[in-house]
C-alpha cells in the first residue's frame, strides 16, 4: 500500500485520474460519500438551534438544563459547521472522495491524499443484494484490499454486477501480465509513473485542518448563542412569572415575584398591585367590623397590616403559654367545696401531650376566623417566625374548682349518689406586640364551657347509679373534658374574634376524634 498527496499530482496525472472518474476508460467508480448525508446534518443542527430557541420560553434553566443545553450545542455546532466546510470541499474539489478500481490499482481517494494497492493485493470481492420487506433495496460490495476491507452500495443490481466482473477481469489481466513481466502493458495502465514520491504513510495536516476550525468555530459559536439564549430565557421567565402573579392575582403571587425577580421588568408593578391587595384587605375588614368591635383591637389590627404592607412579613406568630397544675388533692377540695360524696379525678386529661393538641385546634380556629375576611397570604396566623413578627401571645390558666358537672343519666338521682366531674374554668391573658413599637394590645377574660355539653361515647350503659357506672365515667373522662375544653376555647374564640370585630364563623367544634356511639351530655350542678 502507498500514499500520495494531493499537491504531489502532476497536471497529467490529475487529467487522466478525472479522465478515470468518468468512466470513458478502463474503471470502476464507487462514490463512497453521500452528501446528502451532509445536508441532513446541517439541516438537524439547525433544527436544534431552533428548539433551543423554542425551549427558552419557559420558566428560568437550573444549572443542569443549562449544561446539557450548553454540550449540545456545542456539538451541534460542530457539526454544522463540519458538515458547511465539507459540502464547500466536496463542491469544489476537483477530486470527490471515491473508491476506484482501474487495471492497475485499487485507489482510495479521501480528504488529503490517495491510497493505493496493487490489483495483484486485492484477495477477495464479493457481493451480496439487500432487501427491505421483500423489496430490493440495494446490492453491497466488499473489496478485501492487503488486510483492508473496502464496502461500497450501488442501487442497481446490473450495475453492480457488471462492475464485479469488471474488477474480476481487471485483476485477471493484471496479475497475468505481471506473470509475463509485460511492463508495457503494467506502465500502460499506470496513472502515477510521473510521481515517483510515495510516501509510508497517509498524509497529514491538511485533513486534521478542518477539524481544528470546526472545532474553534464551533466551540465559539456556541458560547455566543447559550449567551443569547440564556438572557432569552431570563426574559421569557421574567414575563411568564409575571403573567402567573397577575393571573393569580395574591399577595403571593406579586411577592414571590419580587423576590425571585428582584432586577425583573415588572418589579414596580408588583409593588403597587401588592399595595393594592394590602388596601382592599384593611378596607374589607374596615367593613366587616361588627357592633362588638373593640376600637384599640380594631387599629391594632390595621397596624398590623401596614406593617405587613411596609416589611412584607406577613406573619403573625401565636404562641401559647398555659398554667394548668392539677392540686393533688382536687378530688377531696371538690367534695368539700359543693358538698358531694363522688368525684371523678382528672388523671391525664390535663397533660402537657394533650394541651398542645387543643391549642393546635385554637389556633385553627383562629387563623379560619382571621381567613374569613383578611387572605392568610396578607396576615398569616402561624406558630412559626424567622424574622421580626408580629406576636400573639396567650398566656391561659385552666380553675378547676369553679363548678361541677354530672351526667344528665343521673339526674333523677340524689346529689349525694351522682358522680360528678370537676368543672374548669379559663383565665386568658393576650397580648398582641408589633416590633419596634412600645404600645401592645392586650385583654383579658375568663371563659367557661357551657352549663350543658355534649360528648361522644363508647358505651350505651343505660344505669344511673353504681360502681359500673362511675368506671364508665372514669374511662370516658378524656372525651367528656376534651369537649369540655373545647367549649371553653369556643367562648374565647368567639369573644376575641368579637373584639377584633370579625364576624364568628359558623364552624362546628372539633374536641378531637370522635367514635360512633351515644352523645349523652353533662350539666353544671
């Protein structure tokens, strides 16, 4: 095998090799590049740019999105420019890469130079017809070459079959004549005897040329277009965030905005559409005061919205802070207070367990009551704060010795054979406090459960009187007091909410979860 380059070839040489790819002489030519394969690359490169370009209108490209973006392009842009550069060549070229076959040689001619062989160094040809579905597709030809195997297609099985016998014959007389030693006829069939130069190797250099510019080119092409397209798709994000907080119209919508889009274009109208939600919430609840209204809850109340207006924290923390140590001896203070033989003790009714799940349900209700007219994205009532808040706090402190209740199974009983439970009252101290302001709002009340209250059972035990029953009572004792401290925080949720001039909502209590069963009740004595 031996190699030539292109600027080696003498004029003549050049004219009997295109002489050769014409075919008006002894030769068989197979086009070994389609470029149309070439097109087809540019034109998917160019389909992604398009998408690209597409893709940055959505909402802001994380880190990842961007480097996948990124190593795509670049690689697009390779071959886009590959495929521009060798189009331009093979447009021009005098000489198009080809496999040729002449009495003499089996010439490879590619980007760079030409290899040659000796027809005597090709072992082997065959052919072999390939077919799609029982439809002739094309028909493959592989030339083993010294070690090298060479495959070429032709769509016509006549032509292929003819330049199969072709070569066949070529190779025949060549290897005859190089038997006799016949020069004239070997130096007849030589196209190169004018360029003595062959080199050992392929020629280097010119085909490495194109691929190092592809290279630059498109490495610098796709740093400029990501440039572009990631400024594109901060805009589409600006406008498509934008277009979210207007539709949805909420103080968090405007104010996510802001602060994912600080430097965004429609900062200054986030600002003044939250101020707007700000002034529609404090004038709704301006209009939503009723009669009860106390008029120091009622400023405190806009001072807190406009301190939400000003700082943008929204939230309002409510903490709980309660009092509630059961006398060890309650049971014998209550029978000897309301003269009475039986009384139930509290157990664990009262634990620390058991009180922060009735404040989770008051603060519910709280937040519902506040929801009613002022959007929790405007005032939220939370148990949580990382920044200076607005602070609710109630302090609350649980009288267990301020009445008693019996179940109504036993009213027809005597006092002296009832089993009563102790009654509880609540002393409730609030205090609502705006950061770096001295004047607080504070109030405070006791409130009671009702004189009658209802709570769910387990039991359908219909006596009145007697050990059994009191152990019924015993058992039940946590549903009978969780609806008994829901009743109280009902009559100071309502209270409040009375102050603060917000119309009570008609929410049904929730003492927690319930069972199927009778709803028997209890009466204050």
């Amino acid at each position: 095998m031996s190699y030539l380059r292109f600027d080696s070839l003498t004029g003549e040489t050049r004219s009997r090799l295109l002489l050769r790819l014409t075919g008006k002489t002894d030769s068989v030519v197979f086009n070994c590049l389609d470029i149309r394969s070439y097109y087809g690359a540019i034109a998917g490169a160019l389909v992604w740019f398009g998408l690209l370009l597409v893709l940055t209108n959505s909402y802001l490209w994380g880190g990842f999105q961007i480097a996948i973006f990124g190593i795509i392009s670049v690689l697009a842009s390779f071959v886009l420019f590959y495929g521009i550069i060798t189009v331009a060549r093979l447009r021009f070229a005098r000489l198009k890469p080809c496999l040729l076959v002449t009495p003499h040689y089996v010439v490879d001619i590619y980007s760079g130079g030409l290899r040659l062989w000796d027809l005597e160094q090709l072992v082997d040809v065959s052919i072999s017809h390939r077919y799609r579905n029982g439809q002739y597709r094309n028909t493959e030809i592989k030339l083993t070459v010294d070690g090298t195997v060479k495959v070429v297609a032709m769509p016509n099985i006549d032509d292929a079959e003819e330049a199969l016998e072709r070569i066949g014959q070529y190779r025949k007389l060549f290897i005859e004549a190089s038997v006799r030693n016949d020069i004239a006829y070997i130096n007849s069939n030589d196209d190169f005897t004018d360029n003595p130069n062959f080199l050992k190797d392929s020629p280097r250099g010119f085909g490495l040329l194109p691929n190092a510019l592809c290279g630059i080119l498109a490495l610098i092409f796709a740093i400029g277009l990501m440039a572009c397209v990631i400024s594109l798709n901060k805009y589409f994000d600006d406008k498509k965030s934008w277009e979210t907080a207007q539709s949805i119209n909420r103080a968090s919508g405007y104010r996510n905005y802001s602060q994912t889009h600080p430097h965004g274009r429609w900062t200054g109208e986030a600002d003044q559409a939250l101020q707007s939600l700000y002034d529609a919430a404090e004038q709704k609840y301006k209009m939503a005061l009723t009669s009860g209204v106390d008029p120091k809850a009622a400023a405190i109340v806009s001072d807190i919205l406009q301190y939400a207006r000003t700082t943008g924290n929204f939230r309002a923390h409510l903490t709980f802070v309660r009092h509630n140590d059961v006398p060890t001896n309650l049971a014998d203070e209550i029978k000897k207070e309301f003269n009475v033989k039986n009384v139930l003790p509290l157990g664990d009714t009262f634990s620390a367990e058991r009180m922060e799940q009735r404040q989770v349900r008051l603060k519910g209700v709280i937040s519902d009551a506040f929801k009613q007219v002022i959007p929790d994205d405007i005032l939220e009532i939370s148990d949580e704060c990382t920044v200076d808040c607005v602070n609710i706090a109630v302090n609350y402190e649980i009288n267990f010795k301020n009445s008693i209740y019996f179940d109504v199974r036993q009213n027809a009983i005597p006092d002296t054979e009832k089993t009563f439970n102790p009654g509880i009252s609540i002393n409730w101290n609030l205090r609502i406090s705006i950061p770096n302001r001295s004047e607080e709002y504070r109030f405070e009340l006791t409130s009671l459960p009702a004189d009658e209250i209802s709570y769910d059972s387990e039991s359908d035990v219909t006596a009145n009187t007697g050990q059994d029953f009191a152990n019924v009572l015993n058992a039940e004792k946590d549903s009978i007091y969780d609806s008994m401290v829901a009743s109280s925080f009902d009559d100071f949720r309502t209270r409040l909410v009375s102050r603060l001039g917000i119309e009570v909502l008609q929410t049904s209590r929730d003492p927690g979860p319930s069972v199927a069963g009778p709803t028997p009740s209890f009466r204050k004595k």
